[in-house]
C-alpha cells in the first residue's frame, strides 16, 4: 500500500512537471493538443515557438508570435496567443526607452489592439471592440501607417453596421478610402462595404456607383 501511494504520488509529481514544461513551451495556459490539429497548423505553430524560444531579443521574439498568428487558423488556440502576444508586447513597449526600438514596438502594440478588437467583434461586443479599435487607430496615425490606419476605420465602421447604425457605418467607410489611397484591392473591399450600406439604407442609386467603382478595380485583376 505505502508503494502504490508513494508511485501515485510520483505520477502526480510527475503530470504537474510535464504540464510545466509543456506551458513553457506552448506559452499559454491552455493545454495544446497537437494530435487534433491540422497538420498545416501544426507547421507553423512549432516553427513560431521554435524560434520564440531561439531568439534573445524581444523585438525578434514578438516578430516570431507575430508571423506564427497570422497563420494559424486554429481557433481554439488563436485567442489564447493573441492574448499572450498583447501582454508581452504591452511589457516590452512601456519598459522600452530606445526611441528607434519602441517606434517598432508601437507597430507590434497596435496590431495586438487590432487582433483584441477582431476576436472581440466575433464574440458581438461591439462596444468595446468599437474602443480597441479607436486605440490602434490612433497608433497608426501616429506612425503614418496609411494601410492600416483605412483597416481601422473600415474595422470600426463594421461594427456600427452590425448595430445597425448605418450613418455611422457609412460615415467611416467613406472615411477609410481617404487613405492608403494607393492600394486598390482594399478599395475595392471599401467601395462594395460602402455600396452595401447603401443599398441596406435603400438607396439603389449610390449602391450601384460604389459596386461598380470596385467592379471596375476587381476587373483589372480577375484574380482578386
């Protein structure tokens, strides 16, 4: 009897090591089940936390979790990193005092409110996905960010449509094709987002100009 409780003590001893050495690796608290996963997740799952845990530099470290989650399609995972990433980042962003380094580390800072605000837009809170995504857009208007600055103003108009605020909707896609003025695929996804209030608002008319003008950039590349 002493031996069967002293090995059941050690199997215990040992599942709590394996849990720790596993959350070191994996990051989260969440335990990972990599038999489940699809095999293309897997890929890049282990190659973003191979080199996580590789690279000694911060900035390297969160370009690494960066690249893993733009990837990874997982999502019972997705949330989890996205939450460790905006931690980690929000650490290395305010203790940061070279200029240069925390300039970077702002880029990495707003994209963590951008991914908080998306997974947040899923659940339907708009309100507060509304609000995150108002912190990022001031990030990328302070570093001149044309293409993303129009993602979150397209972000926030979304979430306005969803509550069934159509002006207000309206009023941000149209303020999101002043930017990034020379990337024509997204406005392209702009002008159909605005043609689409319109229509919803009844206005056949200006639905129709704004579903032509991305007709018209969707036909110069059929790819799109």
């Amino acid at each position: 009897m002493i031996r069967t409780l002293v090995l059941f003590l050690f199997l215990i001893a040992l599942g709590a090591q394996l849990k720790a050495q596993n959350k070191n690796y994996f990051l989260i608290d969440k335990e990972v089940d990599t038999t489940e996963m699809h095999e293309r997740d897997l890929k890049y799952l282990r190659e973003g936390l191979d080199l996580f845990q590789k690279e000694k530099d911060p900035l390297k470290k969160i370009k690494a979790l960066s690249e893993m989650l733009d990837q990874l399609y997982d999502e019972r995972y997705w949330v989890e990193y996205a939450d460790y990433l905006f931690d980690y980042v929000e650490k290395e962003f305010k203790s940061e005092q070279d200029p240069k380094r925390k300039k970077e580390l702002k880029k990495y800072y707003a994209f963590s409110y951008l991914n908080k605000g998306y997974y947040t837009d899923i659940i339907g809170n708009y309100k507060d996905s509304r609000k995150l995504y108002r912190i990022c857009l001031k990030m990328f208007t302070e570093l001149n960010d044309e293409e993303n600055v129009a993602t979150s103003l397209n972000n926030i108009g979304f979430t306005f449509k969803e509550e069934g605020n159509l002006d207000s909707a309206l009023f941000y896609f149209k303020e999101s094709i002043k930017w990034n003025v020379e990337n024509e695929e997204e406005h392209s996804v702009h002008f159909n987002n605005i043609g689409y209030i319109y229509d919803l608002k009844g206005d056949i008319i200006s639905a129709y100009e704004y579903y032509d003008k991305a007709r018209k950039i969707q036909e110069k590349d059929p790819g799109r």
